[in-house]
C-alpha cells in the first residue's frame, strides 16, 4: 500500500479526521506504524493470548501515546486511529504457536514544536513502545490456576515446562508509550495498570526491576503503607517466634534433658517459623511421656500447682 511523504495512506485522513476538533489537510498530520505488543512470552514471563490481542485491537483505537507512561496532559505525542492484529508468516512463538502481534496507526500534528521529535521517529531513536491496559485473568502455564493462586512462580521450570502467565480478557486500554527498555522484545508491555487506579503489581514490578524508575506520588503512598503493613506483619512473626523458641526451651528440658541450651539455640536459629511448629509439638509429646502422671512438686508449686497444669494444656 503506497503512502504519501507523510506517511498517510490513501483514505486515511478521513479517518484520522473522526478523532479532530477540525478537519486536517494531510500535509498537517505525520503517521507512523508500531507494533504494540504480541502473544509471545516477554521479559516478565507473560504473554498475552489471541484473544486478546484481537479484544485489544478494538480497545486500543483511538487512545493517545505519551513518554515512560508519564499520564502527563504535556506528554501527549500521538494518537491511534486504527489496530488490527496480525499473524507474521512462518513465525512461531517460543512455545510453538503462530506468532500474532498488535499492529496500530498512530498520527501527530505537525508543527514547529515537534519536529525534533518527528525526526527521532524517522531516524529510529523513537522505536520502542509498551502499552498501559488491564486484564481480567492471569492464568498459570502450569496448572491453568487464574491470577496466582496456585504459587507457580513466572520464570521457574516446572518438570521441564516453563512457567509463564496468559493474559487473557482485556477490560481496559488507556494508554501506549515511548519507552528505552519495553518488556516484550518486539514491542513492550506494562499491562496491569487500571485505568483510575494504582496496581500493586505493576508499582513492585518497577521498584525491583533493576533500572532506575520515577513513581507519583499515590504509588509512593502505596508503597510507604505496604512497607508499614510489612513492618507490622514482621514485629508479630518475631514476637510469634519468640514465644516458640520459649516454648521448645521449656519442653526440651523435659524431653531431652542432655541436650544442651547452646545447641538448641542454634539449632533453632536455622529453622523457619514451621519448622519451629513441628518441633515443638515432637516436644510436646517426648516430655508428656518422659513425665510422670503425679509429679514430685516443690514447696512453693504444692500451694499452688497452676505451672503443672499449664503444661499439660500447651
């Protein structure tokens, strides 16, 4: 299909037109094409299926483009007008299906404050995109759970097989952006950010991706209360832990009576919170035997035997 020197394709203006506050002349309008994101698994083992892409195609037309998903009024750069998906000829993907991408139209006004950034298209400098969209399922190449539920993790190998996650039933498209480093190879991807909303997922993504990133202010928010929710669950695991270790120090001087206190200390110390649960109840039931039935009490437990009969409740 022949295109004129800026790009357009015959008829194209018409349509770039439905989405003006005036009609344009189409020396007025550069348009460009980019691929916004495909069905093969990208950088964060992800993978959107075909379904979706093709829901996308219609969910993505006529959303605007921006820089490092800067959702900046100013950071506006371009807008599509027309998706379709696509399947590339004796492509495959890595695990073996025909390779299907998202293809989009995109076009911007051409004026003297932007032809800097026009010759950075035309030059290649402007290449790589990522998409902002929501999905309604995630689900695990593995066991076919939805949304993380089963404890995969992306990324490991599971008796040979990858684990990756489907994205599948798009509920939202509201932005696509230039970006240095995409997510997918051939495109980019951050797609779990709604639209109105701030996705745990996607702020976590970027704060342990390695590069350097920028957050607003409500994803600061959010990360500054799932930090104090994190330091709150920890004092209760430690204080938790510490009533275990307790517990284990006063039955193994029942139930092991030769085993000496710096040896269970360090033994303790290796193990997890489980770990700490089951020794404990193996305690537990080596002292309820190693005990006998009407222990001999000292003068001050005769008075009063609660210490006993706590210990035979634990």
């Amino acid at each position: 299909m022949t295109t004129n020197e800026n790009g357009l394709r015959e008829g194209e203006i018409d349509i770039i037109n439905n989405f003006t506050r005036r009609k344009l002349a189409p020396e007025e309008v550069f348009v460009f094409s980019l691929v916004l994101c495909d069905n093969e698994i990208d950088r964060d083992h992800e993978r959107f299926s075909e379904d979706a892409l093709k829901k996308l195609e219609t969910l993505f037309c006529g959303v605007t483009g921006v820089t490092d998903h800067d959702p900046k009024a100013g950071n506006q750069t371009a807008r599509i007008f027309s998706c379709r998906t696509e399947k590339v000829p004796g492509k495959k993907t890595s695990y073996g299906e025909d390779y299907v991408r998202l293809t989009a139209r995109a076009y911007m006004p051409r004026t003297d404050g932007n032809s800097e950034f026009l010759m950075q298209l035309d030059s290649g400098i402007k290449k790589e995109v990522s998409v902002g969209c929501s999905v309604a399922k995630r689900i695990c190449s593995i066991c076919g759970c939805e949304n993380g539920s089963c404890g995969h993790v992306r990324g490991r190998t599971y008796d040979g097989k990858l684990c990756y996650m489907t994205l599948d039933e798009p509920t939202d498209a509201y932005e696509w952006s230039f970006v240095a480093v995409p997510a997918q190879k051939g495109a980019g991807v951050i797609k779990s950010f709604k639209k109105g909303a701030v996705d745990t997922m996607d702020i976590e993504k970027r704060l342990f991706s390695g590069t350097a990133q920028s957050f607003t202010a409500d994803e600061l928010n959010i990360l500054a209360d799932n930090f104090r929710t994190l330091k709150e669950k920890a004092a209760d695991g430690e204080a938790y832990r510490r009533k275990l270790e307790a517990d284990i120090s006063k039955q193994a001087a029942f139930a092991l009576p030769q085993l000496k206190r710096d040896t269970l200390d360090f033994m303790t110390r290796k193990m997890s919170a489980v770990q700490l649960e089951d020794l404990c109840k193996a305690l537990c039931a080596k002292a309820a035997k190693n005990v006998p039935l009407r222990p001999q009490l000292c003068a001050e437990d005769k008075k009063d035997n609660k210490k006993y009969n706590d210990y035979k409740n634990i």
